[in-house]
C-alpha cells in the first residue's frame, strides 16, 4: 500500500528541492512537480515528491486522522 502525506515546508533550497518536516523529522523533497511553494505550505509527499499544495486545515485534519489510525493500530 502507497501513502501519500501532508508535510509543511520549512524552507525552500535550490533545484526545485525544499526541507519539509512531519512530526519534528526533516526531510529533503522535490518540488519539482508543483509551482511556487513557499515556506509555511502544506504539500502531500509521496516517495519524495511533492505532488500538490494542500491547505492547512485539511493537513491538520488528514495528520490527525492517520495518527488516531496509528494509536488505535498500536493497542
């Protein structure tokens, strides 16, 4: 199964790359499909790219379903 997740953009590198961060880890991405990201975006990831802008509320509300998933997987 692929997952694709919400991540927030910390800060925007060269060569259409960008450091994103989920729940404190940072990770360096490909922005290379979607245009003009700004720190502070929200973008779903999917095996290291970024594949499309997503507001903040529904990145809030996708994070929080998949991590009561997680807890109630983990009992």
């Amino acid at each position: 199964m692929c997952l694709a997740i919400p991540v927030e953009v910390r800060e925007v590198l060269p060569d259409e790359m960008a450091r994103v961060t989920l729940d404190g880890v940072s990770k360096i991405i490909s922005t290379a499909l979607i245009d003009d990201v700004r720190p502070g975006d929200y973008v779903i990831l999917h095996v290291g790219y970024a594949l499309t802008k997503i507001n903040p509320e529904e990145a809030e509300r996708t994070l929080a379903l998949i991590q009561e998933a997680a807890m109630g997987h983990a009992t």
